[in-house]
C-alpha cells in the first residue's frame, strides 16, 4: 500500500517551483488571476520578505504542492491507495483525491492565510523529548490553562499554542532533565482555541463552495482517520482551531499494513524526515506491546516516558538528549508545524562566520543583560530555520548570536 503526503508550511523555500511554473503557464495565470499577484514573483525572488509572510506563503505552497503533483502523475506508476497532508498540505490531499479543482483550492487557502494572518495576538513553542501525556500534566499542575497542544509531530515533538504570556512562562517548567524548549516566531496561536473567530469566518466561506467527497481516502489532521463523506466543511475549518494529529494519521496508517509505503509530493524533505523517525517509535512501539494510537478523551496514548534524568551536569544534560548538534538540526527539520519559517541566507552567512572564527569553548559575553563571561559547548546552528545560535557551558537555553560578543576574539 502506498500514501502521498504533502507538506504545509514551514517547508517553503526561496526558489521553490523554479521549474515547474513554466510547465504550466496556464494554471500559473490562473494563479496571478486568483491571487492578483505573480506567485511565480513570490516563490522565485520573495519580494519584501513575502515569502514568510503566511498570507503569502500559503497560497506559495498550495500551487508548488499542486504543480509538483500534476508532474508526478505523468509518470506514476503505483496508484497511491491514501493521500495526507500536513496543516496546509491536506489541501492538496484534497486537491489530489478530487475533492475540488485547482482554482477552487487556490482560492480557499488564500482566504485561510488571510485569516490566519490577521488572528488575535498569541505565541507558539514546540516541546522536545516530553510526551503529551507529561505537557498536559505540566500545564495543568501549574495553572497554564490558556494553552493548547497544536501540533503532535511525533511522541517527543510537540507544539503547543495560546496566551503569549503563558506561552512565555511556561519555559520555566519545561527545561528539565531532557525536556527542550523552543519558542516559536509567530504572530498567533495557530490551531488552538484562540482562532475559533477566524474558524467560523472560514466556515462560512466554505459553505459558498461545492465539494465532492474524495475519490481516494484522505487523512483528516482533526481525526487522524479517513474522511468520512459530507465532511470536508466541518474538517477543514475545525482544523484552524483544532490540533494536527500527524503521528496518529501516520500511525493509522501503519497499522493498515506492514508494507504501508510514504512518498513526499511538494517542496522538501521535511515530512519525509518525520515519517522515519515516526516508522522507528511505531516499530518501537508494536515491539514492546503499546500500539494504542487513538488520542481522546477516554483513550489516551500509552507513550513511554523519555527515560532518565538524573544527571546534573548541563551539558550531559544536553547531550543525553539530543544526541548531537547534528540531531539538533534534524529534529529542527522535522517541525514542519504551520509555524516554522526556512533559513533565509542571513542566518546561514553568521553561522558560518561564526564557526569559522569561534571554536568551541570561545569566551563570550551577552550584552542584553550581564551573565559574566560565558563559554560555548557547541558550535553555532541554525534553529527553526532562521534563528542563529549558540549553547553555553551552564546554561540549558541557546543564545542568539546576535545578542554575543567575543571577550578574547573579534569575528
């Protein structure tokens, strides 16, 4: 058996569809008709930072996931049995399984980057080596109710999103042990409760559409399970405010068959990544007897805890659990979240500089606010794509390059 995912946002990148639009002129005018600007301008040249910008960046990726998919048909061979996509991607699932055509998708995710462009104020974070089940706790034992759980990635990469202010105080009880915690760049709390005005304005615009129920089973982020037929209103715009069950979609569809085969239709690698890492916790899984993969609110999954925590040296700390600053980059990779920008060329020029001139163990200090002299335990990398930073000797959070200045050395 076989599924095509498609990814959504977050696995945009400058000159992305450079060689597909000119394949197809005659869906790119369609395009510029639609959306009243060059989308092929947007992907290839990201005038004014557009391409991050996620009423830009929506659209952006709908027509290359879309294009990338009319040039695989031509050669395709093993018709897929199951289409999914990550957020923004299960559109093109639905493109894809014949739900409705190319413009009245283009349409569509234009209005949803809209809204989410113009949501109320909130934050995100994404949550390393930690388990639903042990986030949950925590919001809760420490009155952060004002947070939901957006995106489960994998069992131990969640996002949450909500209260910015919240979403700022958790950091503090979420850096023990091998627990990570990363802010995200956001300007909303993406798929929580906080875009429940913007679900029901989008509900209202889906209701002005026609949709046929798919042709081939989709995979609904809100359900984790197939769509069932006269749902594509209800799915799609519950999805704005509900969380995106990735590893239960994919785990639904191991357990269909041991021979369940994924290929990634779009830009990127990023699912991909993520659905590795997903087959080794599923095989993992099945092997120790917890194959439970529904999560509601009698049924939870059984996810095993991320293991010891009694070291107390930072930087073993570290090390247990990540692995290695390569591992960092990866698990950054696989936050294909709808919040998750790419790494533009600035942040890539300061860590190579950086790396260049500063081993490990370099002397620095932050001029936002006086730590004393600190020393770095990694080199320089790239985190959610666009922030460039460094670890310190004591210290479990990174630290922007641009807040640092070498004590000994001039770079």
């Amino acid at each position: 058996m076989k599924t095509i995912v498609f990814p959504g946002q977050g696995s945009q990148s400058k000159g992305m569809g450079a060689e597909l639009f000119k394949k197809y002129p005659g869906l790119m005018e369609k395009s510029n008709n639609i959306l009243g600007y060059s989308i092929e301008d947007v992907c290839l040249n990201n005038p004014n930072g557009n391409l991050n910008k996620t009423e830009y960046t929506q659209p952006a990726l709908y027509v290359v996931n879309a294009l990338s998919y009319y040039e695989k048909l031509e050669s395709i061979v093993e018709k897929p049995d199951y289409f999914a996509g990550h957020s923004l991607g299960e559109y093109n699932a639905l493109l894809a399984a014949e739900c409705f055509d190319f413009e009245t998708g283009l349409k569509l995710v234009k209005k949803r980057g809209e809204l989410m462009s113009k949501a109320p104020k909130g934050a995100m974070a994404a949550i390393l080596n930690s388990s639903k089940e042990e986030i949950e706790i925590t919001l809760e034992k420490n009155n952060l109710l004002e947070i939901d759980l957006a995106n489960y990635n994998t069992l131990s990469q969640i996002v949450i999103s909500g209260d910015a202010e919240q979403i700022s105080q958790a950091q503090a009880f979420f850096q023990e042990g091998q627990t990570l915690y990363y802010p995200l760049n956001t300007s909303g709390a993406f798929h929580s409760r906080f875009m429940k005005p913007a679900r029901e304005e989008f509900k209202k615009y889906l209701n002005e559409f026609s949709f046929n129920d798919p042709c081939t089973k989709v995979i609904s982020n809100v359900t984790a399970q197939p769509y069932e037929p006269g749902c594509v209103v209800e799915n799609l715009s519950s999805q704005l405010s509900s969380g995106v069950r990735w590893y239960e979609s994919i785990f639904y569809l191991m357990k269909l068959s041991p021979s369940m085969s994924f290929e990634e239709v779009g830009n990127g690698e990023v699912l991909s990544k993520m659905i590795a890492h997903l087959e080794e916790d599923y095989t993992n899984q099945v092997s120790s007897g917890q194959v439970t993969i529904r999560m509601d609110s009698s049924q939870k999954y059984s996810g095993s805890a991320t293991g010891s925590s009694d070291h107390t040296d930072s930087e073993k700390k570290f090390e247990k659990a990540s692995g290695s600053i390569a591992q960092v980059e990866k698990i950054q990779e696989w936050m294909s979240a709808s919040t998750i920008q790419p790494q533009s060329e600035t942040a890539n020029e300061k860590v190579k500089k950086w790396n260049s001139s500063l081993p490990v163990g370099s002397v620095v200090k932050s001029t936002m606010k006086d730590y004393g002299e600190l020393k770095t335990r990694t080199q320089a990398i790239i985190l959610f794509g666009h922030r460039a930073a460094v670890y310190m000797e004591g210290y479990k959070g990174y630290f922007d390059l641009d807040e640092l200045t070498p004590v000994h050395k001039k770079i």
